[in-house]
C-alpha cells in the first residue's frame, strides 16, 4: 500500500459511505474528484471497483454484534484491585 493507493481508497470509502447515508448524493462523484485531486473519470472507476470488492463481501453487521461493541465502549473501566 502506497499514500497514492490510500489516499484513494479512503476517497473511494468516503464517497460510498455518503452514498450509503445519504439517497440523495446528487453529484458527490463530482465533488469528492475535486476535492480529493482526482479526474472524475478516475473516480467513477475507484467506485465500481471497490464497490464490486464490497459486494464480494459480507458487509452485514448483526445487532448482537452491535450491542456487544457498543456495551464495551460505554462500560466503565474495572478499578485495578491491586491499587
């Protein structure tokens, strides 16, 4: 992995994450190829490309999965009982 291949798959995961909130993109290719210094060609490419390696993935996340995670991060941390 070189900064140019992780700047662009970290553009490509932003523009998808969006897409993914949001319905209403409208031209988000547009402007995350400004920003992010790319031709809009390229990024319709990064698109569809990681967007297949996506679809090849299982990218569901169950709820227990959820709750589990979420209870570790709001859990209070144990008080070392050797203090």
């Amino acid at each position: 992995m070189t900064a140019y291949n992780a700047h662009r798959l970290f553009l490509t995961s932003l523009l998808l994450t969006r897409k993914q909130l949001d319905d209403c993109a409208g031209d988000a290719n547009v402007m995350f190829a400004k920003e992010g210094g790319v031709s809009l060609k390229e990024m319709n490419l990064l698109e569809c490309h990681v967007f297949k390696i996506l679809l090849d993935s299982n990218l569901h996340v169950s709820y227990d999965d959820i709750k589990c995670l979420y209870g570790s991060l709001t859990s209070t941390p144990e008080k070392n009982e050797s203090s």
